[in-house]
C-alpha cells in the first residue's frame, strides 16, 4: 500500500511539475495586412469607395462643363459679342463658385465618412475575435501586434496567424 501512495505522489508531483513548467506559447499578427485584406473588401469601404467616385464624376461634370462655357465665351470675344462673352463670363463665375462649394462640402463629407470606416467598432471586434479565438484554439497565451510592437526583433513564421485571421474573417463573411 505504501508503495502505490509512493507511487501515486510521485506521478502527482511530475504531472504538476510539468504544468508549472509548461511554456508560454506567442503569436504575432499583422493588423494592416488583414485591414488591407478584409476591411478594404467589406461592403462598407466599397460603398464609400463608390459614393466617392460618384462625387469625383459630378466634379468632372462640372468642371467640363464650365470648360465648355470658358470655351463659348472666348468665341464670343473673338466675334465682337461683348453682350453675349459678359453673360457667359457671369455664367463661369457662378458655376465655378457653386463647384468649389460643391468640392469643398463634398470632400468634407467623405473625409467624415472615411475616420468613421477607420474608427468601426464593428471591424475591430470581428477582428479581435476572431485573434481571441485562433489563440484559444491554438493554445497561444498572447498575440502581438506585428507593425507596433517595436520590441519584436525576430519571430518565426509559424507564430504569425495573420494569414489565418484573414481566413477566417473571409469564411464568415461569405467570401
């Protein structure tokens, strides 16, 4: 009977001592690489993307069009109709004054628009979570972030899950 308490105590002590000394496992991650990856994908960024290549359109519109005006004032000019290159001169005037206006609020909007898409909570959370739960899965005590972290001089690939991170955001999403 001792021997088997002996025995037991023993295999105690070295499963413990082998918890005790069980080794913090890292990982590291490239948060502007899944950004670049996933976030730049995301339906909100492609809406943002669109609305301001409408905008840019409506600008080159305009700014063709005052052209034009430009254009037909000088011939008016040339031809004597001083009436006619006056009226065309106002014209210039007040559509290149609404198309400033028209840059300046719609370039407002958009740099708006854009520190919201940059600031989404939603984005971030998906993201941490999807991190928290590859490290949890792989038995990673701390993940670090690969681009801030000025402390990491050297890592070995196997611990970047970045790859997998934009995977898995990738599957969830649908894509």
């Amino acid at each position: 009977m001792k021997k088997i308490l002996a025995l037991f105590l023993f295999l105690c002590g070295i499963l413990f001592g082998a918890e005790a000394q069980q080794l913090t496992r890292f990982a590291v991650v490239d948060l502007t690489k899944v950004y670049t990856a996933f976030f730049r994908e995301s339906r909100a960024v492609r809406e943002f993307e669109d609305r301001s290549a409408r905008v840019q359109s409506e600008i080159d519109r305009m700014t063709a069009e005052v052209q034009e005006i430009k254009l037909r004032q000088a011939e008016a000019a040339l031809k004597g109709e001083d009436q006619q290159a006056l009226r065309l001169e106002s014209e210039v005037n007040r559509k290149t004054e609404y198309l400033r206006e028209y840059y300046r609020l719609r370039t407002q909007e958009l740099e708006n628009q854009k520190k919201r898409l940059a600031q989404s909570g939603t984005f971030l959370d998906q993201v941490y979570d999807e991190i928290r739960f590859i490290a949890e899965s792989e038995g990673y005590s701390m993940v670090l972030n690969l681009k801030e972290n000025t402390g990491i001089l050297w890592f070995s690939p196997t611990v970047d899950v970045t790859d997998k991170v934009i995977e898995n955001l990738r599957s969830k999403a649908g894509r």
